[in-house]
C-alpha cells in the first residue's frame, strides 16, 4: 500500500518536472496541426530516431490524404498505382461498407517500401497520432525496409513506383488492343496462381573470378583437412543400376525444362506453348508483384515489432525530453496498448497471435535480455544476454532475421511464460485435440519451434511443383502437391484454379496430392477456354 | 523530407475498379438488387442501399489448405489450467482453436453498398418508355424562351446593356472621341493660364484644341444607335417534366393477397420508372368494387372491401380526376390497372367505352395487369375483361396488357412492356 503509494508519488513528480521543465518546448499543443507542425514533428521524430536509437531509414515522403483517399489505397495493396482489375473494386467495395456502417476502422498510416519511403498520413489524425503515425512508419517500418536482409535481397525499392507505372500502362495498352475482357480473365487466372508465383531463394549470381578463386581454394583446403586414406580400402558397393534409356530420357526432359519448378507463373511464362508475347508479359507483371510483397509476408510480425517498438521508444523519449504534454502521451499510450493487445485464445475477440503484440513483447524482451538478464537468459542466450547495448542487438536482429528465424531464435522462456504460450495438436483421427507442450521446462523448446513453424512462409503456402511435361507427346502438365501432414488442398478452390491452369496452359492438367506414401487426391483439368 | 498535400487531389481514384467489379458481378448484382426491391415499398423501391450477393460468384480462387483432416498444430497465448497431455474437446466446425492462418475463409456473402443511381441503373437497365409516349412528352404546347444571341432590334425591355456598350466602347476608341477628363483637364489649363495672365498664345492654342475636341465629341456620340444590342430569345417547346400515376385495382372480394401482391410489384416497378424520366411523380390511387374511390396507399393495399365488380366506375373516378387535378395539357398520364379479370357482364361494353373515348386520349400509357394464380395458367378460357380489352388494345397502341400469376415473372412482364425497341412487340 504504503510502497505504490511512494511509487505514483514519485511518478506524479517526475511527470510534473517533466512538463514544467520545458514547456515552452512543446511540439504542439491540442489536437490540431500544420504543414509547419508536421515538419516540427518529423525533425523532433527523427532527432530520437536517427540520433539516438541510430537508425538507417530512407528519406521520407510525407503525403497528407483524406479517409476517401485512404480507403482508395487500401483497395490497391496500399500502392499510389496499379493495375485495373475487377477484384480492386471489390475489396474497394468490402472496406466501404465496412467503414461506412462502422464496422471497420481506417489505418492512420500506410507506408510503402520505395525510395524515397512513402508514408500517407490521414488528415483526422490527431497531433498525437501524426507523431505516433511518423515514429511507427517514417522511422520504425522505414528503417526495417532499409536493412532488412530478405527486403534487400528480394525488392528493388528505388524501382517499384517506376515498375507500377509501367505494369500499369502495359496493361492499359493491352486492354485497348486485345480487348477488356481478355486482358481480365488473363489477370483472373495469374491472380490465381499469384501465390506460387514467387521464387522463394534467390538465383545464383554469377560469381566474378576473385570469388571463384577464393571459393576453390577453401574447397581444397576442405578435402585436404578431411583426407584420409584409409576410405580408399573401404569395399565399394556393387554400384547402382544402370538407368534404363526411357529413364534418361525422362531425365533429361527435366533438365531440360528445369524441372520440377515450384514457380508455376514463372514455368508458365517461360514454357507455355499457346500463350502470345503480352500475355507472357502480363504473367511476369503479376509475378514480380507478388515476388515485391512477399518479403512483408515473410516478415509481417517483425517489421510490425520494429515499428511498434520504435514508437514507443521515440514517443517516450519525446516526452521525457517535454516535447509532448502529458495529455498527448496519455492519449498515444491508449492507442499503443489497444495496438499490442493480445486476447486469450478462449476470449471471445480472439483471432490469431497479434502480430503487434508479439513483435513489440519480443523487442522489448530483446532488450531486456541486452541490459538486464536473468540466469535463465544467461543460460538461454549467451550471445547477446547482458551485452549492455540494447540498441545495437535490436538494430541486429532487424536486419538479420525474418518472422520465423527470429522465433526460434529469441523467443524467450520469459516471454513463454508471460504470454501463456501452449502448442496443441490436432489430429483427426483422434476424438480429441492434445495439448502437447505448454510454458513449462519441457515445453520451451517445443512451444518455439512449433511457433516458427507457424511463422514460416515456405511451410503456410502449400508445396506445389510443375514436376514433367511432356512437350513433344501429349503435352498433359503434371503437378505434385506434397502433402504435410495429411492436410489437402480445399477442393473446390482447387479445381477453381486448376481450371485457370490449364486454360493458360492450353493442355490437360493433373495435380496429385501425395506424400512419400499415400497418394491423397487428383484433381485434373482440361482447358475450357484456352489463352491463345 | 517533403510533406505533400494529397487531400486536394481527385478523389474516385478506385471508382474504375469499382465499376468493373459491378460490371463482373452484374448478373449477380442485379438479381440481389431485384430481390432487396420486392421487400420495399413502392415508395423506397428507388432508395440504394447494401446488397448481398453470393460469395461464390465473385471468388477469386487460390490454392490453399482445407481446413478438415490431417494433422494441425497450433500455439495459442493465454493458457490458464492445461498441462502437458491434457486433452480438449474440438470446437465446433468454425475452430476457435484455427487461428493459425485460414484468411478469408468465413466469405459465404459479399455484402456491399450501392448508390442510389447505381442501384437504379440496374434495376431499370435497358427501359425505356415507348416511342410513342416518349413524342408526346418532348412535343407537347407549352413553351418556353431560351436565350438565343442578340439582334439589333427588339422591345426596350430585352436590351442588352452590357453588349450595347461594349459596341459603342470600340467605336468611340476607333473613332478618337475624346475623353471628358481630358476635355476637363483642358478647361482648368486655360482657367489657369487666364488667370496667370500673359501667356495669351498658348491660352488661344488650348482653346483651339478644346473646340476641336468638342466638336468630334459632339460627332461621335456616346452611344449611337448602331451600338445598339437586343437579347434574342427563341420559343422552346417545354417538355412536361410531370407525371401523374394511375394505380386502379380491383379489391372485390375475388382478389386475394397473392393478386394483391403481384399488382403492387408492378406498382411499385412502374413508380420507380416514371420517377427516372420525371422531375415530379404522383401517384393517385383508384381502387373499385362496384363503386370506385380515391385513397391513400395504407387503404389502397390493405383494407378489405365487398361487393360486385364494375370497372367503368374506376375508370370514370380516374377521369374525374384528371380533369380536377392532373389537366393532360401539363401533365404526362399514366395509367396501371390490375384486376383478377371479373367484370360485370354488362358493364364491359361502357368499359371499353369510356375507355377509348375518355381514358386513353388523356394517357400516355395505359397498363392492364390481369393476375392470377399459377394454377390458372393455360386452362380456361380468357377472362370477359381481358376479351373485351383485347379489342381496345389491338387497336391503339397505348394501350398494353399482361398476364401474372407469379412474382417472379412481374419483372419481365414489365420489362416486356418498356423493353428498347419499343411497345409495338406486345401486340404479338
């Protein structure tokens, strides 16, 4: 009683010298702003930003837009430009009903990953919430954009607004000379299969000659290390079979095409007898869309952690340093706790791990590990526990993890327990589902891993390969899903489009759904209205 | 850091996808917009609003896992009382344990809003009133001035200042009429030199300008009457923006709430078109047993009335009508009857009568709806009114009858009767 009572007493002071010591600092006062605020803030922003955390973020485009505009972007993936397509207008149709009845609030903020980077800011906003809005996307996802290795090694982000405005006027071109209704249901069928349009490892760059050198050098260095005479007197096997001549022709028909590829618009762009040159084009337009967005899939939590956690710092420091008022900050904290709120699995708001949540409790672990660790974190995470330089690990693991890597790295025992972590597991031919590991000694490790596996992109998309065709026979494409865990494509979506397939294709095509042992499902396809 | 200000920039920038995506979904829109307007009134029928269709037709498919069999995993937060090989009942289909990554799943209706022109334009797409009406609306006696350029002559009342001084403007400046104020600034110079004294030849000099310069003042008028300009107006035809709906119905006993229904529907279609091509639409309702009277809508579709059925009695309130309140000269006349089809035997000769001389001259269109009960199709013979009408309508033109013994063919009976290509499909 008597020891809260000296806490909120000391608080209570220290906020008070907080607000009179600098008053007159103040960055704004009320609810209202200017174009001359807004600049005040941004550099106030940045000096915390860049000055004190360190961050490395692009330059920053700041556009001002009403909630009409917002809900403009919003139906085109948040982008300045794209592409017409049907299925815009019903998202754009979705969000407006949505937002008009209520149901649905508006973002304050979206960013893009460009350079320069971004950032509409709506006009009801608050002061407040502008500040918030610029730590979290102008500095926090902005600098995650920047240094962030599956970002740098997939996006092209000086090239993307260039790259929507040609998609852009392609396909506009392309409706005046091929007709709407063609170029639609082109788009229709590559939308479809825009979810494995995506190369999920980057091609290998051809290496210069220093590299090569260097590289065989440390590969005879290798053999040198682990030779050892004596496997020369071990017996060698009988050796394998030789293969039949209808084998190596199968063979090399794969090599051939590079098969199996699990690109399937990419297969279809390169390979596709019937397609015509625009069409190929516009395959690859959506393709390298999708390629562009798939780094924030892979990273949504993170990029979300990074961000929050950046504005909570910045906006802390903003007022500790008297440069928001007390009414200011009491307001950002309630937008910034009904943010990371995390529902329990059995509460009724529940709809999944919040990925605000958990980002922000990670980083804010993170650095708690970084300065004060306990014995467990020692035992735990011996790299990083106690290093005292919280900043430098966080701005570490930002550019060096994705959502999975960083949970089965850094999720702590700590954070397990905090947030009441259990993994479950659900079997159908069981009557009931199990729960097999929860936040205890046993269950760290398991609860983990079984949480980046939920986090791993590779692993949430179902693996489908494009594995033989043959071009100079019947030409019937022949796909394999590769079925985990006995889990199934949902069957009406599938033929949906498998029927897409098969019309770019211009050929039969079958899809079996199988694992090692048992083969699951086919579906097959004949082209109904083939591309040509 | 540049901040740049987007809220002046045009909006709408999503409203071609948006017409693409109604324009997909077409079909589709227009059978939810037909279903959400029979649920209305006549009066809110035209009113936009939220349309359901189904998910289905507007489903853009992915490849993605099912959610039954196999095995699943999930990590949830929030664990209070399991342990370690505890198990849990499974939830009931809609998993609250899913929560791993099923988006989209719950999409079995797409609910959106339609504006009030958008839902109109479905739901009247490719009506039009027939050609005939549609001359006598655009032709009709009255007219009105419309400003037509200038002329050089006309009443004082339509002189254009504005264009007369414009005129005299250029010709004073052509000619070189000299401005007063130098003609003033003239007169004090030489008041001034007078005054002074000695400087008598300039003095002599200046009056000579100021005579010269007073004299091409009185030569070239201020405003002469070639500057004169007139408005010009021409006579216009005014359309008669006005119309005026009949709804006759027949609430003898022999109708029941099904023809009830059916003759609102078709009320309710007709209302909604006529207020697409006019300014102003009222609707009088009629309604007859043996005797006819003019009521409000509450009355006209729901209190239950007895005795015979005389149709020329409506017809005669309607005519009454129309010379109290609706004059033809200024308002377009349209008429829907709908009945079950009885008449009083006798009565059919003064029906078609008063018909032909009385109602149909006023009307631009005149609709008999005669409904039924699905049962009724095919068998039997016509119905007295119906053989009666018959003759009428074959020979007039405005003239135009159906038969309804279902919901669902009011829409494309009405369609039939304002369908493009005019009326003249339904003597067929």
């Amino acid at each position: 009683m008597t020891d809260e009572a000296i806490t909120a007493g000391k608080r209570k002071s220290r906020i008070v010298m907080a607000s009179t010591a600098a008053s007159s600092e103040l960055l704004f006062n009320g609810p209202d702003w200017n174009f001359e605020t807004l600049g005040r803030i941004f550099e106030a922003v940045r000096k915390v930003g860049e000055g004190e955390i360190g961050l490395d973020p692009y330059r920053t485009q700041i556009e001002v837009i009403t909630s009409e505009q917002m809900l403009d972007a919003y139906s085109s993936v948040g982008m300045p430009l794209f592409y017409k397509h049907w299925s815009f207008g019903k998202d754009f149709a979705r969000n407006e009903a949505l937002y008009r009845k209520g149901w649905q609030g508006l973002a304050y903020e979206i960013v893009i990953n460009s350079d320069p980077c971004v950032c509409y800011i709506m006009e009801e906003n608050s002061a407040t919430m502008q500040t918030l809005v610029l730590a979290h996307a102008a500095m926090g996802h902005n600098h995650f954009f920047k240094n962030n290795y599956v970002f740098k090694q997939w996006t092209d982000a000086s090239g993307i607004a260039d790259y929507l405005s040609f998609a852009k006027s392609f396909i506009a071109r392309c409706e005046e000379r091929y007709g709407v209704e063609s170029v639609e249901r082109l788009i229709d069928a590559a939308h479809a299969l825009q979810s494995h349009g995506i190369h999920r490892y980057p091609g290998k760059r051809s290496m210069d000659l220093r590299t090569e050198e260097l590289r065989e050098r440390e590969r005879r260095a290798h053999g040198e290390a682990l030779f050892n005479d004596l496997w020369r007197t071990v017996p060698q096997g009988k050796g394998k079979k030789p293969a039949t001549k209808k084998k190596l022709e199968e063979d090399q028909r794969k090599a051939i095409l590079k098969l199996p590829e699990e690109n399937i618009l990419y297969f279809l762009e390169k390979t596709a007898p019937r397609l015509a040159g625009w069409q190929r084009e516009i395959l690859r337009i959506i393709r390298l869309i999708a390629q562009y967005f798939y780094p924030q899939r892979q990273t949504k939590m993170m990029n979300e952690g990074c961000a929050t956690w950046t504005h909570h710092r910045i906006m802390t420091r903003l007022h500790e340093k008297g440069q928001i008022s007390d009414g200011s900050y009491l307001e950002f904290l309630h937008s910034h706790s009904s943010v990371v709120m995390q529902p329990d699995f059995d509460d009724r708001r529940f709809s999944g791990v919040n990925p605000y949540a958990l980002g922000f409790a990670m980083m804010q672990d993170i650095e708690r590990i970084a300065m004060t660790p306990t014995d467990e974190d020692r035992a735990w995470f011996p790299d990083i526990a106690g290093n005292g330089d919280a900043y430098g690990t966080l701005k570490n693991v930002w550019a060096n993890f994705r959502d999975e890597s960083i949970v089965s790295q850094y999720l702590s025992p700590n954070l397990i327990r905090k947030m009441g972590l259990f993994r479950i597991v659900d079997d159908h031919d069981e009557e009931e589902m199990e729960v097999a590991a929860i936040h205890d000694e046993r269950g760290y490790r398991e609860v983990r891993r079984a949480l980046a596996r939920q986090y791993d992109v590779a692993r949430r998309d179902a693996d489908i390969q494009v594995v033989d065709v043959d071009l100079t026979g019947d030409r019937r494409l022949e796909l394999r899903h590769h079925v985990v865990d006995g889990v199934i494509l949902e069957e009406k979506d599938a033929d949906r489009v498998l029927q897409h397939l098969a019309d770019l294709w211009g050929y039969e095509v079958r899809l079996v759904e199988s694992d090692d042992n048992t083969v699951y499902a086919e579906h097959k396809s004949e082209p109904m209205r083939p591309f040509a | 850091m540049n901040i740049i200000d987007r809220r002046r920039d045009p909006g709408g920038k999503s409203l071609a996808n948006r017409q693409r995506f109604i324009r997909r979904a077409r079909a589709l829109v227009r059978r939810a917009v037909r279903e959400a307007s029979a649920k209305r009134s006549i009066k809110d029928v035209e009113k936009g609003g939220d349309i359901v269709v189904p998910a289905d037709g507007v489903r853009e498919p992915v490849l993605r896992r099912g959610s039954q069999g196999g095995t699943r995993e999930y990590v949830l937060p929030g664990n209070k009382k399991y342990i370690q090989g505890d198990t849990i009942a499974r939830p009931e289909e809609e998993g609250g344990g899913s929560g791993a990554s099923d988006g989209g799943e719950g999409e079995d209706d797409f609910r959106f809003a339609l504006s009030d022109e958008e839902f109109l334009d479905l739901f009247l797409e490719d009506l039009e009133l027939p050609d005939l009406a549609k001359r006598q609306v655009m032709g009709v006696e009255d007219t009105q001035p419309v400003r037509a350029g200038y002329r050089s002559s006309g009443p004082p009342a339509s002189l254009s200042v504005s264009r007369t001084m414009r005129n005299s403007l250029s010709r004073r400046t052509a000619l070189g009429r000299p401005r007063p104020e130098e003609i003033a600034a003239l007169e004090a110079e030489i008041a001034r030199l007078d005054e002074i004294g000695g400087n008598e030849e300039r003095a002599a000099e200046l009056r000579e300008e100021l005579a010269r310069k007073q004299k091409r003042m009185r030569l070239v008028p201020f405003i002469d009457p070639l500057d004169v300009r007139y408005r010009r107006y021409d006579q216009v035809p005014k359309p008669v923006a006005r119309a005026v709906m009949f709804c006759l119905m027949d609430v003898s006993g022999s109708m029941d709430e099904h023809m009830k229904d059916l003759a609102k529907r078709f009320y309710s279609l007709l209302y909604l078109f006529l207020k697409r091509r006019y300014k102003r639409v009222d609707v009088v309702f009629i309604r007859h047993t043996h005797e006819a009277k003019e009521v409000d809508e509450e009355t006209f579709f729901h209190s239950r009335e007895s005795g015979g059925t005389v149709v020329s009695t409506a017809l005669e309130e309607m005519a009454r009508v129309v010379q109290d309140r609706y004059p033809a000269t200024q308002w377009n006349v349209y008429g829907a009857q709908a009945s079950d089809g009885d008449n009083l035997p006798m009565d059919n000769s003064n029906t078609i009568n008063l018909l032909k001389t009385a109602i149909l001259p006023l009307c631009q269109y005149y609709a008999y709806l005669e409904v039924g009960h699905a049962k009724d199709d095919g068998g039997g013979d016509a119905s007295s009114l119906w053989r009666a009408y018959e003759l009428v309508a074959r020979a007039d033109e405005r003239m135009a009858m159906r038969k309804v013994s279902h919901r669902r063919d009011i829409y494309p009976v009405f369609r039939e009767l304002f369908a493009k290509g005019g009326a003249s499909a339904e003597t067929s």
